[in-house]
C-alpha cells in the first residue's frame, strides 16, 4: 500500500461538526457585547430583540408574508415535536426516513403519540424513499437533509401544491443552505445552532396559513403541555410570533443568532450561503470522485447533502471486515484527525455506517476544507498500516 506523508499545513478552523457546527469566520465574544442581559425578556427592549431576530429570519429566508415564524424551546427537537403534538391525528400520516432523526419521529408518533394510521416509507442509510408512493391526501412527515446520512431531498418538486394533508419538514441542517419551495411547506422547523453556527437551545417553527388553519380548527386527543400550546380559545396566539416566547429564552444565544444573521446579510444573504455550502461540499465531493478507497454515504449524487457530508470506506480489505472491526476503524480515522486538531468531531453517527462525517455549511472556509483532505489520506494510511500490522 501506498504510504502517505505526514501534511505540514493545517486548517485554520478545524471545527467540522455537524452541530453545533463552526462559528462564522472571525467570530469573537466581542459579537455579544451588546447581549439584553440581566433584564427581562418581557421588556420592551427584549421583546424588540427577539422580533428582529424573527423579522431577519423570514427576510433571510425569503418567507411569504403570511407564513409565521417563531422562536420556541428545545432546538429544532422542540419545534418538530410541538408541531407533531399540536397538529398530527387530524388524518393519517405518511413518515419518509431514511435516517436516524426520521427514524426518531415515527417512534415518537407510534409509541408517545400512540396514532394507529401511520405508513412508513422507509430506505436504507444512502437512499431516500419513492416519492412517488407519498399520498398526499395524509400529513407528510421528511427530513429535508438528514444530518447523519448525508442525504437530502434534492427539490420540493414531488410535494403538489393542491396536496390535502399537511407537509411537515424537519429542516434543521437544510435551513440557509438549501433552497425551500415555501408553496410546498407548511411545517418547517430548525436550530440556532446548525447551518449558521449560532448557539444551541432554540429551535424556529416556521408555519403556513394551511398550518395555522390546523392549529384553529382541530385538537388532539392527547393533552399538551405547556410549552406546547400555540393556541387559545381556537385561535393562534400570534404574539409567540412576534417576540413573545412561551419560556425564558437565552438573550446570550439571542445575540450570537442575531451576530449571525447579521453576518449572512453582509456577504449576501441566502444565495451567498447556499454558494458558500455548495462550494465547500464540493471540495469534498471532487476529492471522493479521484480517490478509490473511499465514496459518498449517498449513493445518488442529485441526493448528496451540502452541509453533511457522509462517507464511507469502500477498500475491500476494510468492507469484508465485521462492522464492529470497520467500526473500530473509522473510529481510529476521525480520532487521529482530531488528536491532531486537524478536524473535531468528524467521526460518523452512532447509528450510521461506519465511516467519515465532515461539516461542509456556510460558516466553514473552503480553503480549510482544502487544507483537511490531504489530512485524511493521511489518517486513513496510518490506520490502514496499523491493521495490515495486526493482520
């Protein structure tokens, strides 16, 4: 086997997790200087913070104007379970996954939520289910990107527009770096701390009129607690739309989100950052297509998520191995990569094929994603002459 030497250059940023995930470039704890603390989140000034954080998301996002947006507990965990607890029963539910966080929704639907109608189109780690077997005539439930695969829903083109159910999408690693067919989305949910690098904790609901319309006209069987009520007396209550959050919010994580923001504007709004995420991906994608040892965790390159990049040891000495034993050595990849602190937790989901999983988002630097791949031929060559030794 061909040996590899040991690169003199590094990344200057070598935070590739997939969540939280890097900070924006030349980010500081000056950006939180202006931080609302030690006041009320209920103030005037508090409440006006919390709305320009909302107000720069639906401009960033390029919300319709009568699609609500608002800040919520718990991350993008917080908001998908909300809205599954506030709006699913109402029909019956179609439930894509193809991953682990998919895999999570239909658990909590069948065993928390106890709903006896749910079909669940499933695929392996790598694919996506058949659109084409989705009945729209049911609540819709996907991942937009799925974090641990690296596998993405390529357009909104399969969703009809005169669909009769809801399309709920957990969006979390696809927001700011995908782009979303609003006319296609009624339930869009994700994090502070994904695509922009913000701070974790929060998570953003994104709803339509089609949403809000379920909200006012229909209630669950189940009881909902607190954090979860939208509504009262059969009506939304739009202030939790406008800065009125149902819990105490971190005004510290307030400000990094709104520090980041206000970065995403400066280079150039959305399309700046899709560019930024496409760019970097790239990098990646170029480097599996000339390199026979390893290849994309998706198998359909329309599919191949820009922000996580999934990957997997495709040498066959390693591939005839156990999977605890390619386990053992993937672990042993991403462990020397970040014992050199040339990349921080790049090691693949618990429950994924064993392999590689580097943050590609528009808060990394393509020159540092550059600067990684030479690294990882690296590791990956002193890994494979560790097990040639044992063998």
């Amino acid at each position: 086997m061909t040996t590899t030497s040991r690169p003199q250059a590094r990344p200057n940023c070598a935070h590739f997790s997939s969540g939280p995930c890097a900070k924006r470039p030349g980010w500081s704890p000056q950006a939180l200087e202006k931080a609302f603390l030690g006041r009320s989140h209920r103030a005037k000034e508090g409440k006006a913070r919390l709305k320009l954080a909302i107000d720069k998301t639906k401009a960033l996002l390029g919300l319709p104007a009568d699609y609500l947006c608002g800040i919520v507990p718990a991350s993008d965990t917080g908001a998908f379970e909300l809205a599954m607890w506030s709006m699913l029963g109402a029909r019956g539910v179609d439930a894509l996954a193809w991953e682990s966080f998919g895999e999570g929704w239909v658990t909590d639907m069948t065993k928390q939520l106890k709903l006896s109608d749910i079909r669940l189109l499933k695929a392996p780690y790598g694919e996506l289910p058949d659109p084409a077997q989705v009945d729209f005539t049911r609540d819709v439930i996907f991942t937009a990107n799925g974090t641990t695969s690296g596998v993405r829903v390529p357009n909104y083109d399969w969703i009809p527009a005169n669909r009769a159910g809801l399309t709920f999408a957990d969006a979390t690693s696809a927001a700011f770096a995908q782009p979303v067919d609003w006319s296609k989305v009624d339930v869009f949910t994700f994090s502070w701390q994904k695509v922009l690098g913000s701070e974790a904790a929060h998570g953003m609901l994104v709803l339509s009129p089609r949403a809000v319309e379920r909200l006012e006209n229909y209630t669950p069987a189940w009881p909902l607690p607190k954090l979860f009520r939208l509504t009262k007396a059969g009506k939304v209550q739009r202030a939790i739309f406008e800065g009125e959050t149902i819990n105490t919010p971190s005004m510290l994580a307030l400000e990094d989100y709104l520090d980041a923001l206000g970065w995403a504007e400066r280079i150039g709004g959305a399309n700046a950052l899709m560019a930024r995420a496409d760019a970097n991906a790239k990098v990646i994608y170029d480097w599996v297509e000339r390199t026979p040892w390893i290849a994309s965790l998706a198998v359909d390159p329309k599919t191949r998520s820009n922000t996580s990049v999934c990957l997997r040891f495709v040498d066959p000495a390693l591939t005839a191995l156990p999977v605890e034993a390619q386990a053992a050595f993937a672990k042993s990849v991403s462990g020397l990569l970040e014992k050199e602190g040339v990349a921080m937790d790049a090691g693949y989901y618990r429950d994924a094929p064993p392999g590689l999983r580097i943050w590609t988002g528009s808060t990394i630097e393509a020159s540092d994603v550059q600067l990684l791949v030479p690294w990882i031929e690296w590791a990956y060559a002193e890994a494979r002459a560790s097990l040639a030794k044992v063998a």
